[in-house]
C-alpha cells in the first residue's frame, strides 16, 4: 500500500489545493488530511460522513487532593511549570485551602508526579484529544479531524487519522493521499513516516526557500523519496530559479512549476477544487499528477512495510 | 521453539499483520504443535504513546519468545529484539499464521536484519 | 506590554504582521521581536539582524551506570518507551526521550545519570535598537516545546513595562505550540485572509482564544474589500484592528525578503495601525481596572 504527503514547511503555499485536485485527478485513493490543527479539506472535497469516533489519545497527571499532604515533591520534579499552589476547595475540608493544582495544558503526561508522590495521590488520566471521521467522497474515502480547542497530541490525533486511512486502503487496496500541515516538528514527522513518496509544495519567496531547505533536511533525516512544486512560481521569477537551482544541488527534483492564477481563490470559494476548472494552475497540476501518479498506482513489489 | 506472530485476528488460518509494534494481536505457539498450543494476546503496545515498536519488542522479551514471525521491524524494534538475542523473519501479509510457521520450519523465510520504515513520531 | 501575532492557517502574513509592527515602534519605545515558530522560523528573514549571542537548547535523556541491577522499572514508567530493558542491558532511545526525569525517580538504585543533547538554539541579535530573538528547532527533532520553553525564559529577562513592547510572532495551527507561545500576552493579534480557509482557521483561533481567556483582535491580511470577514468580526463582535490591502508589490517585497517600512505608503500603514493597537490595549487595561 503506497502513501504519499503533502507537506510545504511554510504554511499558505498550497498544499491543501494541490492536494484537492490530486483527490479528483485519481479519482479513486484514500485521502487524509493530517492537518488537523487548521485542516481545509474538507471544505473543497463535497463528503458526508460514515463514521466519526472520539479519540483518546492523551493522559494527564490528576491529584486527588484528599489524599494529599502538600509534601511539595510533584512541583519539584514536573519539569514542564504544569504544577502550582492554588487556592482550592477540597471534599471533606472546611472552607478554601492551597494546594498543589495540575495545569492539563501545560502537563506532557508523563507520570513524573505519578511516581514521586509519597501518597499515591496523582493518577494519570485519558484525555480526549479530539474526533474522527471517516467520509464518503465521490473520488473516494477520505479520513480527517477535529482537534478538540486546546487539546494537546495534535501528532497523536495524525496518527491516528493515517492508521485509518491506511486500514482503509488496506481493505480497498488503494493508495493513500495525505495533505499535510507547515513546520517540521512532531505533527510533521507523525505524517510523513512510513509515506513512500513526499512532495513539498513551495512558494518563491526567500520565507518559503528558507523552510523548503528545512523540510528537505527533515525528508532526508527519514530517507523518504521527496520532490518539489512550486507554486506561483511567476510572482518572482528569481526566486523560483534560486529554489531550482538549490534543489537541483541538493539531487532533489523540481517535479513541476504552477504559476499565480486568479482562479485558485475563486475556485475556493466556490468550494471545490481547481481542476474543475481550465485555467492556468489547473493544466499544470494535471501535468504534475500525469508525472507522479505513477508512483502511488506501479506494484506494490518491495514495499516499505510499517513496523 | 516458542514463537510469536504478530496478526490481524484469533486463529491459525487467519493472516499474518505486517506491522509489528502497531498489530493488534500477537499469537504464541510451541512450534511443534501450533493447533493446541495457540495462545492470542492482545498486543500491549497498541495503547501507548509512540515507540510502539520498543514496547512489542520488549514484551517479545518478556513472553520469553524464540522466534518472532512478522511483516518487517523498524530501526528501534530491530535493536530491541537483536538487544535480546530473538531471530526474527519476515512474512508476508497474505500467509495464514499456520502457513508462516510451515514456512519457516521448512526454513523458507529470510531472517530480519535490516530495519524497515521508521514510524518515529506517533507520540 | 506583550502582544502575541497569530493566526490558525499558514501563510496568512503573521510574520509581515509582527516584524514590521516591532519596526514601526521600536524608534519610538522600547521594543523587542521574539520569533516563537522556532519549526519554520521567518522573522529573521526580514529583519536581518546583528546577532551577537547563540545558545544551545539541551534536552536531558539517561544514561545508565553500572549500578543497574536490570530491574525494569524505568522501562515500565518511561510513558515514551524511551528505554528497554532486555538481554542483561538496558536501550536507551535518546530521540524518543521528553526528558521528564521519570526514569531518575524511580530507580531504586541510583543508575540512571543525565547526560544532555542538543535540541535547537536560540539567537539574539539586535537591528536599529530592536532586539530579536528567535528559536530555531533542529531538523529531524519533533519537540518543540522545550525550545519554546527556553525561548520564554530569555523573554522574560527583558521585563516588560506596559510602555515597552514585546512582539511574539507564534507558530501556525492551535497546538500546544501555539498556547505556549501566545500565553501570557497583553493582546493576541489574529492574523487571517479573506479566504473560506482563512475564515474557517480563524474561526478556530478565536475558539483558542476564548478557551484560553486572551483578549483579541484581527487584522485582515490580502484584504480584496470583500465582506467575508467583516461579517464574521460584526457578528461575534470581534475588533477588527485594521486591514492590510491584497497588493502584488507586497506580494513581490515580501518574496525578496524585505521588510515594507522602506516604502512610504506601507510605512504610514504600520505606523498608524501600531498607534491603534497600543491603544486598543491600554484603554482595555484602564476598563479592566475600571470593572
């Protein structure tokens, strides 16, 4: 089963609209959208949902402060700032009392307090993260989320998106596209491991050759075949030819240039993706497809199996 | 021998699952006598968070297994399951368990001893 | 007083925002950047500054010595599965630890040491009385947190009077990365377009504001004198501090990395919409002493 990603290191270069079109181009894969932090998927892939869960994938330190004797040792040893005296009122205690008190959003869960606590009184409990769910589009299954506000393990929350696209595309035999989010950090790497193929969509300007370097490291860093669009590749001709020839440098190919069209934003808003359209941007999206497609559709002889 | 296999469902005719640290059973059997020897677990790395692949590895360890049959193990699991010393072979995901052990009895898989894909980043 | 530049989607202009709002106060107070989307950090870019101090940011990870006697209980509390114990030896997986300091705690013998690696680095620096920071996270490493962590704290030594500004130019997205890099601030500056993308993410930035209890406003980016955000603002009652109109030279300054206050017309623009915000902020701070 072949996996493919969509990532950009700097946000806004278009990940989201290579991504749609590449859904409709195939016609037929598992699509996922593993930003789910500010996920925008959805809102040009017409779907209705089959399946939705809430995902748990979080724990977080809780004291029971009956059993507390504010000793202070969790505070020494969190090394996140998550634990703090407030003023509290406590079951079975007359009136309000400091005592040590969990911040869920600062605490990383990792059950430090747990085991210093002399009383047994911290306890790690799950924490819902956020909802999945799994549509029905007509160019296929699509797996996304919702990050519940403020939830911590948006990296956890991809995985599990991936894991149900890739059981999805297990039982269906297809392929799986994955849109992305920026950065380069945890929710990054959770959506490109394991992926065969990585296209990283930039834009020319030196923010978006500053961060495609960046993310070209992080490709490298997992071994993970990668390839380069660039985006508005006419809004500074210089630019884009500064980013070719840095890819080109680095043994990374440019695998197609789409140039500024006024399309793209109205296509948007209208809701669906641009290759509904004939303009600039979507001929030369179709060419880019036409060039990678292969990889996700050629046999599935020697693939990278997940661990 | 005692062996493990990491599997998609409870029974010998069903199949092989290719993911280690991320399969949601592992069955033990003596390989001499896999049908009424055939104990299910559920595989205790599922609920984790991350390194999923050094938690089934260890528990590989602590089931005192001999042999472990799976699809392929990443650079982490690979280095658990070589710290404790159990050869492990690769499988494809459309053998039945019966016919994996078949198979390596009949010395027909290739033993694992490079790491496949990392899946770094599910924390 | 602490303002905090975010913005939900990617690419909205949050780092146009906040480096040329700190260049349109600093000749006036006293101002500092810090760069808190230390994954793909940009601010730099446009801001070209002196950096005259570079520190490592180091994460502790066990080593363990030979007082072990195997026991596996490091393993077992270790939420990371950052250690293993098999075959007479203990594995330590240094790219998966947090750091926690959980293996420590519970070893009855003593045998876990801390040793450190590096994690990513913090820069200062210092443009025309500006100073900057920013933190840079290593490729290939996955925790931001304790680079942001580092990066709060050298903020904090430049203490913050409601004259003085600090500028925190925050990460995309509404994680945690997110949450830690905005809290603590004067007023969160929410950075949108007027896009069904820009508006959708917008929608869960305020979400994060309001859980979170931050005052907030927006500035709208690419502004093509559409209703779409307007409309949004009016109906949650939300100040919309100013609009930044959709215009190809500043899509062509910004691609060549350079600040806009070198051109008159944009220069006016920062100037009059960093008067309005340090006024927004303290003529809430007077209703808020007030109620």
């Amino acid at each position: 089963m072949k996996q493919m990603a969509i990532i950009s290191g700097k946000g806004g270069t278009g990940k989201t609209t290579v991504a749609a079109a590449f859904a409709e181009l195939a016609e037929q894969m598992i699509v996922a959208d593993c930003d789910v932090e500010a996920p925008n998927l959805h809102l040009v892939l017409a779907h209705h949902v089959k399946k939705e869960a809430e995902y748990v994938g979080n724990q977080t330190a809780r004291i029971n402060l009956s059993h507390c004797t504010h000793c202070g040792r969790c505070e020494e040893v969190c090394r996140y700032d998550a634990v703090s005296e407030k003023v509290q009122a406590v079951e079975g205690l007359q009136g309000e009392t400091v005592f040590p008190y969990i911040d869920s959003k600062r605490c990383e869960g990792c059950a430090a307090c747990v085991y210093a606590c002399p009383t047994q009184a911290i306890q790690l409990c799950p924490e819902a993260t956020g909802k999945v769910f799994l549509s029905e589009t007509n160019v296929g299954d699509f797996a996304h989320a919702e990050l519940y506000l403020a939830a911590d393990g948006s990296g956890k929350l991809v995985a599990e998106v991936r894991r149900l696209a890739r059981d999805e595309a297990r039982c269906q035999n297809k392929a799986v596209l994955i849109d992305g989010s920026p950065g380069i950090g945890c929710v990054v790497i959770s959506t490109i491991t394991g992926c065969q193929q990585v296209l990283v969509v930039t834009e020319p300007s030196q923010s978006g050759k500053h961060d495609l370097e960046r993310v070209l490291k992080l490709t490298a860093h997992f071994r993970i075949a990668t390839q380069v669009i660039i985006n508005k590749w006419d809004i500074n001709i210089e630019v884009s030819q500064e980013i070719e020839d840095a890819c080109s440098q680095s043994g990374v190919s440019v695998v197609g240039k789409i140039p500024f069209d006024p399309m793209v934003p109205k296509a948007i808003a209208l809701g669906y993706p641009i290759t509904r359209y004939e303009s600039p941007a979507a001929r030369a999206i179709r060419e880019i497809w036409a060039k990678i497609s292969p990889v996700l559709t050629e046999s599935s002889g020697g693939q990278q199996l997940s661990s | 021998m005692r062996i493990a296999i990491s599997t998609g469902g409870c029974g010998l005719d069903k199949f092989v699952d290719d993911r280690f640290g991320r399969c949601p059973y592992f069955v033990f059997c003596d390989s001499e006598d896999p049908q009424s020897t055939a104990e299910y677990k559920d595989n205790p790395a599922l609920s984790g968070t991350g390194g999923a692949g050094i938690a089934a590895a260890e528990y590989m360890a602590k089931e005192k297994v001999e042999v472990l049959i799976t699809g392929s193990l990443g650079p982490n699991a690979l280095r658990v399951i070589n710290g404790a010393n159990i050869p492990a072979y690769t499988a494809s995901e459309d053998m039945t368990l019966s016919e994996a052990i078949l198979a390596w009895k009949e010395g027909r898989l290739i033993q694992i001893t490079e790491a496949g894909a990392a899946h770094a980043g599910e924390r | 007083m602490r303002l905090a530049v975010l913005s939900g989607k990617g690419g909205t202009g949050k780092t146009t925002v906040a480096v040329n709002l700190a260049l349109s106060w600093a000749p006036y107070r006293k101002t500092t950047y810090v760069d808190y989307d230390v994954e793909e950090p940009n601010g730099f870019i446009f801001l070209r500054p002196q950096i005259r101090d570079t520190s490592t940011v180091f994460l502790p990870y066990p080593e363990i010595n030979k007082a072990c006697t195997f026991c596996g209980k490091c393993s077992e509390a270790c939420q990371y599965h950052a250690l293993a114990v098999v075959g007479g030896k203990v594995l330590v997986f240094p790219e998966l630890c947090h750091g926690c300091g959980t293996c420590g705690i519970v070893c009855p013998v003593g045998a876990v040491d801390e040793v450190e690696r590096p994690l990513g680095k913090i820069d200062e620096g210092e443009r025309d009385g500006l100073l900057c920071l920013q933190g840079v996270l290593k490729e290939g490493e996955s925790l931001a947190g304790p680079v942001i962590r580092g990066l709060h704290r050298r903020e904090k030594e430049h203490s913050s009077s409601l004259e003085e500004i600090i500028v925190a130019d925050c990460p995309p997205g509404s994680s945690c990365s997110v949450i830690h890099s905005a809290e603590g601030s004067d007023l969160a500056i929410l950075v949108t377009e007027p896009t069904l993308f820009g508006l959708h993410d917008l929608k869960i930035a305020v979400g994060l504001m309001r859980e979170m209890g931050l005052d907030f406003g927006v500035i709208q980016n690419k502004d093509d004198q559409g209703t779409l955000i307007q409309e949004y603002c009016a109906q949650e009652g939300i100040t919309l501090l100013g609009s930044i109109p959709f215009d190809l030279e500043i899509a062509k300054i910004y691609s060549r990395g350079q600040s806009l206050m070198q051109d008159r017309k944009w220069n006016d623009l920062f100037k009059t919409l960093g008067e309005r915000i340090v006024t927004e902020v303290k003529q809430r701070k007077t209703e808020g002493e007030i109620i």
